[in-house]
C-alpha cells in the first residue's frame, strides 16, 4: 500500500491533472484506496493542493484525533461527512 501511495497515485493524479487541464481532483478511495490516499497525502502534502475533495469509502484505517498533531492538523482541515 506504501508504494500505491507514494509512486503510483501521484503518477495517475499527475496524469489526469495534465490530460485534463485542471488544477485539481476529487479523489474517491474505496477499502486499501482509502489508506493508499492517506499515505499520499502524509508523505507528499504538495499533492493537499491537487485533490480538493477526498473521499473515503468503507476505509480499513482511521484517524483519531489527539494521537498525532501532525495527523490531528490534517484531520481538522478537511469537512467529513458520516
């Protein structure tokens, strides 16, 4: 999941960004690409700026706030919906 998330997904979100022409994507993960978006965005925050609505469905992993403040940063700057 660590190379999906540091090689293969900013590869596709670079492709798509070029071949469209956009600035930016919605980024729609399901179960492993739930987690693979979330070790992008961990690993390569430049890429915050390239997705502008992540969405996560039935993820394998979550955050909880007051554990990290790195992830608790991140966590509280996007809006999530239950």
């Amino acid at each position: 999941w660590h190379e999906i998330g540091v090689k293969d997904l900013p590869a596709m979100i670079d492709y798509v960004l070029k071949a469209t022409g956009s600035e930016c994507l919605t980024y729609i993960g399901h179960s492993m690409g739930t987690t693979s978006g979330y070790i992008l965005l961990s690993e390569k925050p430049e890429y915050n700026a390239k997705i502008k609505l992540f969405i996560s469905l039935a993820p394998i992993a979550y955050w909880k706030i007051g554990q990290s403040a790195l992830f608790d940063s991140y966590y509280t700057s996007f809006k999530f919906y239950h």
